[in-house]
C-alpha cells in the first residue's frame, strides 16, 4: 500500500482541518494525495489543504491559483457540495488579495442552496472577511448565527472558530468583557477538539483583548506563549509578531518591540502578496519606531502601509497610515497649519472609535493647531481626546486622554487646571505601574508620562516657587522608589531559571553555552514580564498573598527639610532641550537657581569617567598626568549640573539627586565637592525613607568574596578578623543562595567580587560568585535586604537610564527594596586601591559614620594620584 493510498483513504477528508492545526505536515499529506491515484474527491480535499497552507504562508497567489483548481475539479465531476466549500476558501484568499468584491462575491456564490451545516461554515468564514474589512457588524451577526447553526449540530471544532470570529468583532466594537469571555469558550471548544493552530490563534486573540483592557502582565504573557506555539507547529504568521511588537511597545519594552517590528517587516517583505497583512503590519512597525526615536524609518513605513492599503480600497488602514506618517513628520520638524489640518480630517475620518491612532490622531491635531495659531481647531481636537480620560480602555489611553486636558487647559490660561489634569494624568499611570509585577516594566512604563511630566514641570520652572519645582520634579521621579516592590520571593520557576542561568554561565566557552544563556535569559525575562503584581500568584500552597501599599509615597517637604539638619540636598532636573535646574533646600528653606546647558553634560561625563578610568588602573606618575589632563572637564561639568547652587551648599554634608542619566556621574571628582560628605540618591523621597528608616536590631554582618581572592574581594579576610562573628564567605563556598542568605536582614555586608555590568539588559548585571553570576533578579528575591552594602566590583553603581527618569542595575534594586546606604563604582578600579579604601571606609563605619563621611575619609587619605582616581570613582547611594 502506498503513502498516497493510506492518505486518501484514511486522512484526505481532514486534510484542510489539518491545515490549520499542522500546516507542515498537511502540506506534505496534501502532496502525497495529489502525487498518487487519488480520487477527484479526494484531490479537491487535498488542494483545499494546500490553498489553506499557502494563504497562512502568505503565498496569495499560489493559495488562488490552487483553490481554483480545486473548484474546477469539484465542477468537472459534479461535487457540488465540494464546489460550495472550496468557494467560501477561495472568498477568504480573495480578501487576502485586497479584492473585496471578488471575495463577497464568492461567499454570495456558495451561500446559494446551501444546507444549515454549509451555511454555518460558509457564514464563519464569511465574518472573518467581514472583519478584515473593518465591517464589525458584519462580522457579529455572521457569526453569531454561525455559532447557534453548529452548537445546535455539535460541531465544536467549527463552533470554536465562529466563536473566535464573533469574539473579534466584540473586541472591535469595543465590548472587550464580553469578547474575553467569547474567547475563553473558544479555546475550550478548540483544545477540546484537537484544533491545536485554531486554539493558537485564539491564545494571540486574548493576548490582544488583554491588551486593550489595560492588563498588560496578561496581554505579554498570552503573546509569549501564543509566539511558542506557533514556532512548535511551524508557522509564526506576522499578526502576531505585530500584536507583540504593539504590547511590548506600551510595556516600555521599546528596544525589543523594535527587534519584533523588525522581524514583522522582513517577514512580510518575503510574502510579497500578503496584502492587507503588510499594511497592518507596517503600520505597526512604524509606531514602534517613531517611538523608538527613528522618524525617518517609521516614516518609510508608513507611506509604504499608505501605499498599499489605497491600492487596495482598504480605506481605514490607509487613513491609521497616513496618521502614523503625520506624527513622524511632526518629529521631524514638519509643524504646519496643513498638517494640524490633516491630522484633524484623519481624526474625523477613523471608524474605529477605540483605535489608538485617532486618539494620536488628535492630540496631534491640537498641538500642531496651538503651535501654528489655530486655536479653535486646537479647541475642538483637543476637548474630543480629552473626553478619552474617563472612557474605557487602558491607562495608557485615560493617561493620554489627561494629556489632552492639559494642554486644553494650558491653551485657556487655566495654570491650576493644567497641572491638575497632569496630576490626574499621572495617577493613573501610577495604578498602571501597580499592575506590573516585573521591576523592569515599572520602570520603563514611566516613558508614557514623560509629556505629561514635561509639560508641568516646565511650567513650574519658569513660573512657580521652588518648593513647587521641588514637588513636581518627586512627582514623577525615583518611581521604583515610591511604589510597593514587585513580589519575587516565592517564584519557583523564576528560581530555577536563575539556577539554570548559573549553571551554563559557569560553562560558557562556545556558541552553544553562549546560545543557551541567552535562551534561559529570554526565559526569565518573559515569564517576569507576565507576572501580574495585583496578586501574589507564584506564592506556594499555605502561603497567602501579603496586600502592601497600594499608592505612591509623595514627598513631604516639611518632614524632608527638618530631617535634612545641618545638610544641604540639591535637587537637579533637565529640561528637555534647555538647562538644568536644581532646587537646594537648606536650613529650612528652598531656593530654586538654574544651572548649565544640559546637552552639553553627557560629552563631559564621558571624558571624565574616561579619565579616571585610566587613572585608577595606571602607574601613579601616569595617573597623575591624566587626572590634570581632566581638570578642566571636571570643572565644566560642575558647572553646568551645579551652576550657582556651589555657592548654596554651606559646611555640611551634601546630598545630590541628579536625573538618572546623571547618577553614575563621578560626583565626588567636582572640586567643590571633593572636600565634602557627599551623598547621592535616586529622589528626595528616596533618600527621606532611606535616612529614616530603622537599622535592623540584629547587627548582623555578611563578608563575601568572588571566588579568586587574588584580583576581587582581597579585603574580606582582614575584614574577617576585624568583624570576628560576621558571616564569612569565600571560594567555593561563596555561592548565589548562600549568599543570599547571608545577605537577607543583614546589618551591614560587603561583596568583594567581579561585577558585570549590562548595558543591553541592565536586569541581568551580576556579581560573580563561586557557582556564577548573581543577578538583579536575585537580589529582588530577599525578603529583607542588607541595611548598608558595600560593593567593589567595577561599575557595580552604574545602571541603565530609561522610562521619565528611573535607573535599573544592581544598586538601584538594592535601594529600591530598602537598603539604607550603598557604596559602588562608577567606573573600573584597580583591586589593590580598593582594598586600602575599603578598609578605611569599614573603619570610619565603625567609629559611628554613614557611608558619605566613610567615603570623604578614604579621598582624604588617598596618597597617590592612582588612589586618588580609586576615591573618586566611588560614590556613597542612598541615606545611611
């Protein structure tokens, strides 16, 4: 017997259902029918199957020539039934081609006499068309009748599919409960039945519904797994690449939607006649982009959606194109009446009244119609969006639609009601941020407040008292600092995924270590992005979820001016494309001054951590000429972050909060601050908790060393005679658990190890310990953090800038989570230099000195210029 027999007699008739589920291997049954002595029945199931394949692929053309002959053999041998079904395929691949008419056409054809079974499928199919092309109403009732015809005959496999189709249309009439909930009997009926690539596309579809209603934990957590799915049945069609690039761009993950837009463009370039695909999927890619900073590129792709939607008479699609291209061109610099003008036609013009795009589409209007003097279209655009911040859907929309009121309200003179609605505005993103349950989300979720941030803050700089500036610069700064922590500490899978990534770090030495630690980092990264923070769902059997704070702690400037005493703190913030401001508060009151031009400051912050970089590594006569050569800069730079706020630090301590791209800068290498305890904190709010809070009890101490004690951690066995009941831990006995341990609740502890800092992905910088690296991840698994930490490791204080102003590496988890006062680098520094300063700074520790006066007595007792470089390159974080 041959293949080609055994397929037709046992499998030719599920063929096309195969299609859906094992696109790869019906295309190969479906070929080995067509090869052999198949009967013509037979054939038209098998060419179906194939036209299926080949429209999921995106091979259009194919998909119509191969259902066509499947038509003509059905007609030739008088299968009428067969004629009837293949016609409502080929109206699906028609619609795929652009062709609206052709495709409605041939479903009309084959609705013609046909029984309630065909009808109903013929009617599924119908309304995914219906939904293609933007006709909801269309797609509902369609299916909806579908859905009552099947279950009525107990069709599940074909139930599941009206189901998904009338879910969809729900979800674009805005109906997203009742859509979730059409969904969710979906995949029953699809995994029920066996329906493995239908139950895929219904796992996408959720992600989506999610998406829209704001949970976005939920929303990336479907998408993930619909992404796998896909990739085990072969096929990884572009609406989901481009329902992940759009979730992961509202997440704050602007970098990895960039990559998955990337992958959306080269796999639609290679499915040339994939047509309306390509233009939703280029629009998609074109957002991703003018977010992430590239108008250019997302104007590209967005007249090529244009392009392909007008010639397709897909008039919707094209009008979202031609918004996305309005928006890069404003960022380009296009701001004209013609184009506030466009965007408000565009606006008017949109039929879906919960697409993101024509909430773009106004705000748009209204700023271009405020800058170029049109203050009634400005009016009318902005007071339509701003309506969007008591609807339903995300925060990301309410948040946008306060953004609208606020210029509203700025236009009409009302300062009181502007900075209101920013307030309100930034609210609600806070209740987003709640929602988040990975740190790394919360952080760049920021990003969607920075206009509103902006807006106010500018105002209060120009106009309003420094304890105003003050406030408004806390609003929306240090804000992994003001909210509750994610919880991690009962996330079985997270743990063994870290120990997986320990386990192949201390193996990398080919590719395929290489590949595998990527692999396992995706991992982690994926199911910390679909952990939902509103409950505490990895907490094991008998252990309950323990409710924390559920709002923001705000700045109170009274309690922050009487604990300050004798210091000085300098609050400084940049204006986007002017000068830094700084708030000193001071001896009970706060005086505002302005400082230098901020685009100058980054060149300036480079050349110094370059120059001592080479300095804190080099021979001292070397170091010292390289330290002079950086003078000069270094005098710039505090000049242009400090300006006249030098003259307003008095004799006391001193404590800085820069705006996070300015934390690493070497703070204690400023000549008005060399002589000085300085301290450094993410916010005043930050550095308020971090100074008040209570020391633990039990003065516990933790000394942990790298495994090579001959280049890191070289001070932990003369600190171990010092501290005589500290924890000890060294060599292989120095491992990621033990010293967590040992670092849980501790009073003070110090990690002598090598650091790896990760500019491409700041939640994977580590210490390395004896059995491989020790992540942010871990560290956001204890319970209770060390009060006073001590890092040497190189660049162990440098993290990453993202979101409005937030910061994430290893010091600002640390901080985050409640450790009191940190000690870190900024730059790499010679091991021998940080052993002596060490030293010092423990000493100074235990005669009764926080961490700022510690580290002022190791850069006075810097002998060399190498030394000297060393004490630099450190700074004290936090309060303690």
């Amino acid at each position: 017997m041959t293949s080609g027999s055994t397929l037709t007699v046992v499998a030719a008739d599920q063929l096309p259902a195969l299609a859906m589920s094992s696109p790869d291997e019906a295309d190969r049954a479906a070929r080995a029918v067509l090869s052999g002595a198949a009967t013509p029945l037979d054939q038209t199931y098998a060419l179906q199957a194939l036209g299926i394949v080949q429209r999921e692929r995106g091979e259009v053309r194919r998909a119509l020539r191969t259902v066509r002959r499947g038509i003509r053999v059905g007609n030739e041998h008088g299968l009428t039934a067969r004629v009837t079904d293949l016609e409502a395929s080929l109206g699906t691949v028609l619609a795929l081609a652009g062709r609206r008419r052709s495709a409605f056409d041939a479903f009309d054809s084959a609705l013609e006499g046909a029984e309630p079974a065909e009808r109903a499928r013929i009617l599924v199919r119908r309304a995914a068309v219906c939904f293609f092309f933007q006709d909801l109403d269309g797609a509902r009732q369609n299916s909806h009748e579908a859905a009552a015809i099947l279950e009525r005959l107990g069709d599940t496999r074909w139930e599941a599919t009206a189901r998904t189709n009338l879910a969809s249309a729900l979800l674009g009439l805005g109906r997203f409960a009742d859509a979730d909930a059409e969904y969710g009997r979906s995949q029953e009926l699809a995994e029920r039945a066996g329906h493995d690539y239908l139950a895929t596309i219904v796992v996408q579809n959720r992600g989506d519904c999610a998406h829209r209603m704001g949970d976005l934990p939920r929303a990336l957590r479907l998408l993930y797994d619909a992404r796998r799915r896909y990739e085990e049945l072969g096929v990884v069609p572009p609406e989901v690449l481009r329902d992940l690039a759009v979730v992961q761009l509202a997440a704050g993950l602007t970098e990895d939607a960039a990559t998955t837009a990337d992958e959306l463009v080269a796999v639609l370039e290679g499915a040339r006649d994939s047509a309306l695909r390509r233009s939703d999927g280029f629009i998609a890619a074109a957002i991703v982009h003018l977010a992430a900073g590239n108008a250019v590129r997302a104007a590209d792709l967005a007249r090529r959606a244009a392009r392909s939607s007008r010639r397709q008479g897909h008039d919707d699609a094209e009008r979202h194109a031609r918004v996305v291209l309005l928006r890069a061109q404003a960022a380009a610099g296009a701001v004209t009446k013609r184009h506030a003008r466009a965007a408000a036609a565009l606006a008017a013009e949109l039929t879906d009244r919960y697409a993101s795009e024509r909430l773009d589409a106004l705000v748009l209007a209204g700023r271009l119609a405020l800058a170029t003097g049109l203050p009634e279209l400005a009016e009318d655009a902005l007071r339509t969006a701003a309506a969007g911040r008591r609807g339903r859907g995300s925060a990301l929309r309410r948040a946008t639609g306060w953004y609208a009121q606020a210029l509203l309200a700025e236009s009409a003179g009302d300062r009181r009601a502007m900075l209101r609605a920013c307030g309100r505005g930034l609210d609600v993103l806070d209740t987003h941020a709640l929602s988040l349950g990975a740190t790394e989300l919360r952080a760049r979720a920021t990003v969607h407040g920075s206009d509103l941030a902006a807006l106010a803050t500018r105002r209060v700089a120009v106009d309003g008292s420094a304890r105003e500036l003050l406030r408004w610069t806390e609003r929306w700064r240090g804000t992994l600092h003001s909210l509750p922590w994610p919880e991690a500490r009962h996330d079985a899978e997270l743990t063994a995924e870290l120990g997986r990534l320990r386990a192949v770090g201390s193996l990398i030495g080919t590719h395929a270590d290489e590949a595998e630690r990527r692999r396992i980092e995706e991992r982690i990264r994926r199911h910390v992005h679909g952990r939902d923070a509103r409950t505490d769902a990895a907490a094991p059997a008998g252990h309950a979820a323990v409710p924390g704070p559920t709002s923001r702690r705000s700045l109170d400037v009274r309690e922050l001016l009487d604990t300050l005493g004798g210091r000085t703190l300098v609050s400084i913030v940049g204006l986007r494309g002017g000068r830094f401001h700084a708030v000193v508060a001071r001896e009970g009151r706060l005086k505002h001054v302005v400082a230098g031009e901020s685009g100058a400051a980054l060149d300036e912050v480079e050349y110094a951590k370059f120059a001592l970089r080479g300095a804190a590594v080099a021979a001292d006569a070397v170091a010292g000429v390289l330290l002079a050569a950086a003078e000069p800069g270094l005098a710039r730079l505090q000049e242009t972050m400090l300006g006249p706020a030098v003259r307003e630090l008095g004799d006391g301590p001193v404590v800085l909060v820069p705006p996070s791209t300015m934390q690493s800068v070497p703070w204690g290498a400023l000549p008005a601050l060399r002589d000085r305890d300085v301290t450094v904190a993410p916010s005043a709010t930050a550095w308020l908790r971090a100074r008040t809070s209570t020391p633990p009890a039990d003065r516990r101490v933790a000394l942990i060393a790298g495994a090579d004690l001959a280049s890191s951690g070289a001070e932990v066995g003369v600190l171990a005679g010092v501290y005589t009941d500290a924890t000890v831990l060294t060599g292989g006995d120095a491992t990621a658990d033990a010293a967590l341990d040992a670092l849980d609740g501790s009073w003070l502890a110090h990690v002598g190890a090598h650091g790896r800092y990760r500019g491409d992905n700041p939640m994977f910088s580590s210490l390395e310990l004896a059995d491989g690296p020790l992540t942010v991840f871990d560290i956001e698994r204890l319970q209770s953090p060390p009060y006073r930490l001590l890092l040497t490791a190189c660049e162990s204080g440098v993290g990453s800038p993202t979101g409005a102003d937030e910061l994430l590496g290893l010091t600002t988890s640390l901080s985050a989570l409640g450790t009191a006062g940190l000690l870190a680098t900024v730059v790499p520094v010679s091991d021998a230099a940080s052993v002596d300063l060490s030293l010092i700074v423990h000493e100074r520790l235990r005669e009764g000195d926080d961490l700022g006066a510690a580290l002022l007595a190791a850069r006075r007792a810097a002998a060399g210029a190498r030394d000297r470089a060393t004490a630099w390159s450190f700074l004290a974080l936090g309060g303690a």
